[in-house]
C-alpha cells in the first residue's frame, strides 16, 4: 500500500522548486509558487460551491491560464474532471456529463447557450461559469496532501465501434508513468519548456500540464494553434518541446520558408495519427527534430515514441514502447506476430487506463490480462520498431481529433427518411482525413444532402460532420450482416 | 495489478537502445545490447547450477565487470541478490547467509579462506566460485520476462539498536522509484555518465548499476577508489556524475590542486553522513558542483537531495525530499516539529523498503503507517530544507561505511574477560569517524587491549575494528540500566 501514495504533486513541486517558472500565459508569467497559490484559492472557491473530494466534476473550458488553475484545483480537492472537448454539441455534452454522473459542470461564459440546453436536460447538475467562481469567497479548502496512484485524476471520452463514447479513467498512476516514461525516453534539462498550442481537453495538452509539474518545467500555453505565434515564442520563451498533429507540422514546416527553429530546439513530437513520409522528409530538410510517437487516451498520451539515434534511419516508424510498457502485435489466431507480420497492436503498462466508467463490459472487451487491445494495426520491425499501418478500421483521425463512423451511423439512421448508413474516412490535403457518408433512402422519400446536413449540425459537433452524402441503393455488408467499411472506402 | 508489472530492465533497455554504451571497465567497453547477452548467458551457467526463481543467493564480489554480469543474470532468472560487503568476516559472513536462508553463494576466488569456514558452518549452501562459474555450459534459461514492483530484487544488510543485523528488503519497484526521483531532480541528458568507485555491494553502487539500465546511460565501474584514475577518467570518459563520501571527495579536492574538472562534469552527488562545511567550502572555490544528500540502505540510497539551483545558498543541508518521497521530523510526543526545531527524521515514499527480511518485530517497530523512524536527528528550515544535525546517536560512520556499537558490543562481551563493554564514535580527519571502545574487565584478570584487537580482529571485519580500548571502572547507564552512548563520547 505504502507504494501507491506520493504527495500531491502541485504542492511537492511548490516546495522542491518555488521560484522556478511554471507557466507562461499571453503576459502573464507565474511560478510554481504562484501556480500553487492561485489553485488553492480557486480550490477554496470551488469548495464553497460544494465541490468535494471523489465528485466527478465535468469541466468545458478553453486552453487558459484559469483553466490550469481549475484543474489544478480540483486536484488539490480530490475531485475528479470530466474533461470536455469544447467542440461538442449541447446533446453529446449532456450524454457525457450524465454518463459520468457528474454533478458539477465548469465552463467558459461563451457556453452559456450550451448550458441552458444542459441544465434543462440533467436535474441534478450545478453550472458554475467562470464569473461565478471569481466572485465566491474562497473557504479554507480541504486539501488532499496525498494522493493514491490508484485514484482517479481525470476522465476523457472516447468513441469506439459501439457508437456512444465511453470514459476513459486516467488515473493519478496512469498519468504520473506516462510523464516519466517520457523523461526517461526525451530526458529532462534544466532548460526544457514546453509549448502548449493543443487542447487541455485532450491527453496530448493534459499531458504537458503534468509533465510540468513532475518535471518542474515552464511550459508556454497558447489558446489555440497559430503558426507564427508559435515560431516566435519558440525562440521569445526558449522553447525546447513541442506536442504537434500532422496538421500543425505541416503549416510550421511552410511557415518557415528560409527561416530554421533555434538550435535548443529538440523536439517536436508528433502524434494524432501516422504522420505522411513527405513532411517528415521536409523536416529532416529543415532540421526540425521530429519524435515520431503513438499513443490514444487510453494510454494518457503517447506509449510509443521513435529515441533521437533512431529518428533517421526509421523514418515513419513510431518508434519503440517506453520504458514501463510493453507491446506485441497479436495475429487473428491470437499468437504474437513475428517481425514483419500485420497484426492488432496491443499494449500494456502502468500508462494504461485500468478502463472505461461505468463500463465493466466495455473494459473487459478492450483489456484482457492486463493488454490493451487497441483495434490498431501494425508491424514491428526485426528491431522492434513499430510501424503503424491503420489506425483501427472504423476510427477517422481529422486534424488530431478522433471521429468514430458508429457514432455518425447511429446519428443517421435516426433520421426518418434513412434505411441505412455507413461512414468511412477519406483523405484529405488539411486535415489527413475527413468523413463521408453512403445513405440508403427510405423508399418514397426524396431525402436531400442538405437535409441530412442539417440534421447533423444539431447533433454532431462541426469537426465530425460528413463532408459528403453519397446516396446509393446498398450498402456492402458480410454474412452477418455486418457493415464492411472497408469497401465503402475502395468506393470513394 | 498490472501496475504492478514493468518488462524486466534489462531486456527492455537492451531493446530500446541496444548500441549505447553501458559500462566501461578497465579497457573493456560494453554496449547494453552487449551487457544484455553476457548476462543472458551468465544466467544460463547459474540455471544450470541449479539457481531458480525467488530464491535468496548471497553474492560475496568485488567491483568488476563479472559482478555486473552476475548481479544482472540473477535479475533475470527472478533470484534474489543477498548482496555481502566483502570487508566482512567469515563469522559475520555465515550469520548473513543463514539469517537470508540462501542457498547459493556465489564469491571470488580470492574469498576461498572464507569459503572453507563458510561451507563449514552451513549445511544447505552450494558454494559458486567465478572459475566454476565459467567452467559450466550454460542451459537456456528460464528468463522473467516481466518483473512485478513488489517483488524482491536486493537484500542487503544493516545492524541497528539491537546488535544482530538485519536484511533490509529492496524490491524492484524500490530501485526504479529511487532511481526515477533522483532522474527527475538531477535532470537526465544524452551525454550522462556515472562514475561508479563506490561499492557495488552498497546500496550507493548498486543504484548507480540500477539508473544505467533505467536511464540508458553509461557508467564507469572502478575496481575501487583511487583518485588519480578518477581525475584521469573524467576527463577521458566524460564523467559529468559520480558518487561520493567525503572521504573520497576530500581526496579529489586535495589531489586536483591547481587542475579543475572538466565544465561537462555536473554533479558529485555526495552521501555516506553529514559533509563538513570546509569541504563543502572548498568545492565551490573549486567549481566542484556537490549535491549533498541524505538516504540510508533502507531507502534504496538517496532521499533528500539538495538541488542545483540551492546547492549554494543552503550550503550544509541534505536538501529537500525526492519527488515521490515524504519526510517530516518528529518531535518525542509523537507530533511533527515546526521549522527550525530538531527532532527524529521520519521518511515515507515508494523507494523505502516494506520491512526488514524475516523480522516482521523490527519491521513494526520501525516502519509506522509506512513512515520509515530513521533514528536520526535533524530539523527542516522555513523553506523545508532538511539539516541532518546527527545520524542516529548509536551509529558510526566510517569512509561511508555504517558501524553499529551494539554490534561490536556484542562481541566484545563475549571475551571471557569482559565485564562491560560500550562502543562510540570519535572525530577522525580522513574517515569521518572511527569506533572507540570503554571496557570494564572483569576481577581479577589482567585483560589487554592488544588481546581484545586480536579477538575482535578473527570476528569483525577490519573497517568496524575499535581504534582504542579504553578500561574503566563502570559505564554509564541510567536507570533501566541502559547504556548512554552520548555519555561515552563526551568520555572521549
């Protein structure tokens, strides 16, 4: 047991290291001191407003310097977040928030025509703006000292070939291993920093949250991805890290033109998806240092990461498992694969999420003695770099954001005029991929694109819409009835 | 459970980065790739010895590339290393093996003397000499592909308060959550490299084995300490981190004169008892970069460790607790001391041992709610920098080696002649500190101090041997009639 409890990490790193920088936000610089004052305050704000240790608190907030704070927070009280991708409709938020039985809900002021859609919809949930929570008088909180690596720090939802998302759990372990599985594979110097211009609400910004703590490093926090914001601060604030989709890389890559990153500059790691052979060859040009990686939720970031020896010689591989965890890649037969031979990617380490809220089925299906069956496929190479193939048949990865076809299927076929529907992903130059649809109309219905356009836009988020409505007499099924969304994609 | 699970070490380094360098030894360099396979076939030659899974293997070996090898092997087939100081006497040697159950003892030729009293002594004990060693084909072992947290790695012994020592328990997850905490303060680059002259048989050289395989970072090994050969090698090797106790550093500092270290070498991690202030002083006229700490077998070495940005300012302080890592002081009623006010050093963290082998009594009385009573004396400034005033009053040390007056107590009431005996430590320039000893004979006998050295000398190993046997009519005691060792040093 004595092995499961370590200090909250917010307030060991405020002892060990007070004045070193933790976060730089627009013009605002603060230490780990001054991090850790500013979250005990809105911990005591929080409190006063009825949060408590164990609660599942949902949390819709933009990347922000009070969003860190409120994170923060909610750790130092004990409660657990139910981190919120900002992009969601109000119906997917009110699924998720009462999925995780959250009864608490944080969220930007700009939310506020989301939030009288949710309070509506879920009884027992309080919503607390940011406005709120500044004009509540802070009660002397109650602070968790220690915290169990067992615990549950955060949750994510994620889709999957069932259609609705589930919770991933990460715990406080899961995230403490993948940062230090990190450090171990990228090293820690005393002058690292890291830029931040992903979202907090996925684990790839969560993440660099962490590893600031753990690692009592400054990371640069940007509210959203701009190229040329991005190339200044990266030599302004001395960046020597950065978390990058293949979408992002691609606009620094071209941004740059004549230009190069400072020599401090180490790395750029890459993950949200296989990244194309062309732009990691134009960064070899430009001397940009890319760490290729793999990684989803369930893993709290990337389990996968190609060493700086490798980067060259095994251009588009990902690399190799770090440190505390394993991967093999499991055959139909359900033996190991030998090098060189396609199979299920399946992961296993103490990064790995012990599984999904509520969902002892789900979690059963996806984790079986320990290995995380990713739905990924992949090859290890005589070395044993991986080499991811296809990300799991069904997922579509658009700019660093997972889209699930079950999830835009079941939202189809609950249009009146639709017998059937499949999805399936297509390429595309921005964003790597995006989703089309193949509708099969009720018969007697004259069924429009935009019809069924503007029936999306009030269920889906924007980022999930089709960006395509084939209409076709039917869809490629097996045996068992089974949609076969391979085909559909040999169909585009 | 499966957070409990890490690939064996090993295994797992020698993939992720088979063509670094691992060891350098005398004029052998060894990559991990390479160190991984003489390990691998080291292992197979003790299967075939008939060395299993799980059981206790006393370990009697110099500094050399075969004690790395072996150590490593032992790993691999899931044995457990009773690590021996080699400075111990046949009689001592025999009460270790016996009190861990081992059934094996694998030793130097140079230890055969030993040997013969040894196998004497212990019914149930196959003895391994290197040369055997080598003279046996190697079966295809049986390799612990996965190692669990929890389970035993190291046993290595200390004596305390009560005489007999005790097999202090060092699990894996010990060492990899010792030797990750002092990663994330340290910082870790591409270009480290760890000097190792300390002995392997201590915890200060095992972790040194341990961070190389975790980190992926090169060590030289020393057969032992010699200071010209150190100098010389941190030049040649690039040394930038080495482990020290003052004796040794005192050397460097005296030996250097007008020279300087190389501006790579970064960290002379110093341990083995307080340091004294001129020492520490002349370092930093030196640029000698000294990161004075604190930490004890039961710890997995270092737990308190002062960090580069306060290795200045704090001159004299052990620091401050390793992330993972928890420490407080105690006052004598149980509550904990405010800043700046002494009392008992009470340490918790997941690289402090579960307990004591087979001494589930010693265990209880010194692990509490898993706080480790560490018996030493220390208080905490404002900012939570620990000052270790005294080790525990009871304990000796000497050139980093822990003596226990009980212990030689004990031994010296076992003369035929001795009425009382008491044991305490005096000031020493080149060791730190050196035993003493306060006889009372018994009547009518005309004892010797030259009789008791040679008594002492057939049972104590040389290091623990009293400087001066002092007789006197009576020891002070109190009351209970226990020995008040504060007494005896002020005797001195």
């Amino acid at each position: 047991m004595q092995n499961e409890s370590m200090p909250n990490i917010l307030i060991k790193r405020a002892l060990l290291t007070p004045n070193r920088i933790a976060i730089y936000f627009q013009d605002q610089t603060l230490t780990f001191h001054d991090l850790y004052e500013c979250s005990l305050k809105v911990s005591g704000r929080l409190q006063a407003l009825g949060i408590r240790k164990g609660q599942f608190v949902g949390v819709l907030l933009k990347n922000h310097l009070d969003t860190v704070t409120i994170l923060f927070a909610l750790q130092l009280l004990g409660a657990r977040a139910v981190i919120l991708n900002n992009r969601l409709t109000a119906a997917e938020l009110v699924f998720q928030l009462k999925d995780s039985r959250s009864t608490f809900l944080i969220l930007e002021e700009s939310f506020t025509q989301t939030e009288a859609v949710i309070t509506e919809q879920i009884d027992q949930l309080t919503t607390i703006t940011k406005t709120k929570l500044t004009q509540i008088n802070p009660e002397e909180p109650y602070i968790q000292e220690e915290i169990s690596l067992t615990d549950i720090c955060t949750i994510m939802y994620t889709s999957g070939t069932t259609g609705n998302p589930k919770g991933v759990i990460q715990t406080y372990g899961n995230h403490w291993w993948s940062s230090t599985g990190s450090a171990l594979n990228l090293g820690t110097i005393d002058s690292d920093c890291w830029l931040c211009a992903v979202p907090l609400f996925h684990i790839s910004g969560y993440s660099i949250l962490m590893r600031s703590i753990i690692y009592g490093m400054p990371i640069v926090l940007h509210e959203h991805f701009d190229v040329e914001q991005t190339i200044k601060d990266i030599q302004l604030k001395k960046v020597t890290i950065m978390s990058v989709v293949g979408t992002m890389l691609t606009q620094i890559v071209e941004a740059l033109e004549d230009r190069r990153l400072p020599a401090s500059f180490r790395c750029m790691l890459l993950g949200g998806g296989p990244a194309p052979l062309p732009l990691l060859e134009a960064c070899v040009k430009k001397d940009i240092p890319v760490f290729q990686s793999y990684g989803m939720t369930e893993t709290s970031s990337q389990i996968v990461t190609l060493s700086p020896e490798d980067s060259l010689q095994k251009l588009g591989s990902a690399g190799k498992p770090l440190f505390p965890s394993q991967l093999r890649i499991e055959l139909e037969n359900g033996e190991s694969a030998q090098a060189g031979m396609p199979g299920e990617i399946v992961v296993k380490g103490p990064n790995v999420t012990p599984g999904y809220l509520n969902r002892s089925e789900a979690t059963e299906e996806k984790i079986r003695d320990g290995w995380l069956y990713t739905g990924d496929i992949g090859y290890l190479d005589e070395q044993g770099f991986l080499y991811v193939k296809d990300r799991r048949s069904d997922l579509i990865i658009s700019g660093g954001e997972n889209i699930y076809p079950a999830e835009l299927e079941a939202i189809l076929l609950a249009h009146p005029d639709v017998m059937d529907a499949g999805v399936t992903g297509i390429e595309d130059k921005k964003w790597g991929q995006v989703p089309v649809a193949f509708i099969v109309k009720k018969k007697d219905t004259n069924l429009s694109g935009e019809e069924l356009q503007r029936f999306c836009m009030e269920r889906l988020a924007k980022y999930k819409l089709p960006k395509a409505f084939y209409f076709t007499e039917q869809l490629p099924r097996n045996a068992a009835k089974k949609l076969l969304r391979r085909k559909l994609r040999e169909w585009v």
